[in-house]
C-alpha cells in the first residue's frame, strides 16, 4: 500500500537535504574546519599511533650512532613539542565542531518535544553564576522527586503488611 500525499507537501528528507545544501554553500571557504577535520581523523587513527611509534624506536636505535648526544635528545624534544603544540589547536577545532554539533542536535530535541522548555536551548552561552541557578533549581526538583517516591514507597510497603 503506497501512502498518498498532498501537492505541497514535503517528504521529510527533502528538508534535510535542502539544509544541507545550504549549510555547504555557506561553509565552502571554510578551509581549516576541512582541514582539522582530515588532520584529525587521520592522525587519530591507530595508523599514526603506529608511526609515532615507529618514528621513536627509529630515534632510539640511532642514540648509539650519535653517541647520545644533547643534539640526539634535542632532536625528539623539539619534534616532539612542535606536534604537540599544533596538536591542540586541532584537537581544540575538533571538540569546539563536536561540543556546537552536540548542543545542535539537543535544541532540535528540546524544540521537537512539547513539554520541553525552550528557555533550555542554548544555556551553553549562560555566565556561571545563570548556570548556578539552574543547576539548583533542578536539583530540588531531583529533591522533591525522591521525596515522592520514598512517599509512594512508603505507602506501598503499609498497604502490602
């Protein structure tokens, strides 16, 4: 049985598709986000893991063959602080792109679902002292829902004896 629709109405994954097509043309310069993201997936991966790996036992076996010179230990110090320096620009791109995607997708959640309060979307951009306040705030609620429930537990306990 094949469902019908109506002239104007839209599949759903035509809005998806329209989005992502418009998110594309305005992220088409974005070449550092692009960047990050192959660097980091790459370098992420057990196969750079591996080479670092094989890049410090290479480093290892030659110590002999400079006589374990200070030039020998400058030599992984050196690259070894310049890759992490650049390290954490990449990982910093990567967790900001994956912090910003996961509250995305928890304000389309929040605005999806009826009972949820809208007010809720986008606290990331809150001071500490505003998320203070919600996070007090939901914990009496936390608070008084255990109370109800050691209450029905209570009285379940009575009815049962």
């Amino acid at each position: 049985m094949t469902k019908t629709r109506l002239p104007n109405q839209k599949l759903p994954n035509q809005t998806a598709v329209r989005l992502s097509t418009q998110i594309a043309k305005e992220t088409r310069g974005d070449a550092f986000g692009k960047f990050a993201t192959v660097a980091s997936g790459w370098l992420g991966s057990k196969w750079a893991f591996l080479a670092a790996i094989l890049l410090i036992v290479i480093w290892a076996a030659t110590g002999s063959l400079f006589h374990y010179s200070d030039t020998w230990q400058l030599v992984i110090n050196t690259g070894t602080t310049i890759v992490t320096f650049l390290m954490v620009f990449l990982i910093q791109n990567t967790q900001n792109r994956d912090a910003r995607a996961i509250n995305l997708k928890l304000n389309e959640l929040i605005h999806a679902i009826d009972a949820a309060g809208d007010q809720m979307m986008d606290i990331e951009k809150l001071s500490d002292e505003e998320l203070d306040v919600l996070q007090s705030r939901y914990e009496t609620i936390r608070a008084e829902c255990m109370e109800r429930n050691k209450r029905s537990n209570v009285g379940k306990k009575e009815v049962e004896a």
